[in-house]
C-alpha cells in the first residue's frame, strides 16, 4: 500500500513537470514570436524610412538640376539678346553712320550746330553706354550739360566729333571742348535737328582742354 502511494505521488510530481515545462516552453514561444514581429515591423519601418529619405533627396536633386538648367537657359538667352542688340547696333551703324538715318540720306551741318548737349548722368561717375537702349529719342532723365557748336574731321574727311559750349553760365566763364564721337551718340529730334547724348559727366567735360576759338577759327 505504501509502494502504491509513493508511485502515485512520482506520477503526479511528472505530470506536474511537465505541464509547467509545457506552459514555460509556450510561454517562450509567445515571446519569441512577439519579439520576431517587433523586430519585422521595425525593419520595415526603416526600410519605409530609409526609401522616403531615398526620395527626397532624388526629388531634390532633381529640383537643383532643373534650377541649374533653368538658369544657364536664362544666361543664355540674356547673352544672346545682347549679342543680337550689338549686331543690331553695328548695323545701324554701318548703315547709316554716326547720325541715324535722314529722309534723303543726307546730314547738313545746320541740323547738328545748335543742338543740346545732354549728359546720362551729369553729376555721377562715368557712365558706361546701356546696350539695351537705342538712344534714338532723348530721355527725360538727362541732364543738359552745353550746346553743340561746331563738328570736328580728320584729315582725311572722316567724321572725329564735336566742339560742345559747357560750363559757365550765360557764355560767361564757359569754355569749348573736343567731344570725341567715342564718348557722344546723335540723337534726333523731331524736326530733323540733332542732339547729342554723352556718357560723360559735366566735371569730365569741363576737365578737357579749352579749344581755341579765336577770331580767324
């Protein structure tokens, strides 16, 4: 009797064991199982990360490209505009000289002596010519900075520039200068006269020597 409740006692002491290695082996499992998809679904959070971040920067790559492209688009065409502006200039005046065209294709010097001497900014630094501008009408922001007296030719006939009246104030202390075609543009005037436009300023002007005109000039 007592051997049969020791063999019934070892038998419920394995049973017991082994539900509990059962439970604990489940237990695990479970956990296992719960860490495998924490990591799953942190890997593909990454991943999703790591693609977005892909993109982005591919998206913004492609941006600055497009920027770039755009702008060497906008350079070149600024620089073709101008180039297309000095051949038009070079035209022009190859065409019809340094005065603009007349209706019979003739200047007279009484069309040129008497007119406006105007400087693009008279009390500025020197002014360097704007190329996008045609000069062919005067501009209100001009400054009248003397009168045109006489026109100047080399030896040889070809045209060298004016003698501009500045300074002074009613031909009182004002003194005639060689203003060499380089520096000035004819402009036209309605009537068919002529004005000049210089790029220099009127202490540029008053600093150049005094021409001579003397009785037998």
């Amino acid at each position: 009797m007592k051997r049969l409740t020791t063999t019934a006692a070892l038998i419920a002491l394995t049973a017991g064991t082994a539900a509990y290695a059962d439970n604990h082996n489940m237990d695990a499992a479970k956990d296992n199982a719960d860490a495998a998809m924490q990591n799953a679904e942190q890997a593909m959070e990454n991943t999703g990360d790591a693609i977005e971040n892909e993109t982005n920067e591919a998206v913004a790559e492609g941006e600055q490209a497009m920027e770039e492209a755009g702008d060497a688009m906008a350079e070149a065409g600024d620089e073709m505009k101008q180039e297309a502006n000095e051949m038009g200039n070079e035209m022009a005046q190859a065409v019809d000289g340094p005065f603009g065209a007349d209706s019979d294709g003739l200047i007279r010097t009484r069309d040129i002596t008497g007119g406006t001497v105007y400087a693009i900014d008279a009390d500025g630094e020197a002014t360097d010519w704007d190329e996008s501008m045609s000069y062919d009408a005067v501009s209100e922001e001009w400054d009248n900075v003397g009168e045109i007296e006489d026109i100047v030719l080399n030896a040889d006939g070809s045209f060298r520039g004016i003698v501009a009246e500045v300074g002074g104030f009613l031909d009182i202390g004002d003194k005639h200068v060689l203003l060499e075609i380089d520096n000035a543009k004819f402009v036209p005037i309605d009537d068919g006269s002529y004005s000049v436009v210089t790029n220099m300023t009127s202490e540029e002007l008053e600093s150049l020597e005094d021409i001579d005109e003397g009785p037998m000039n």
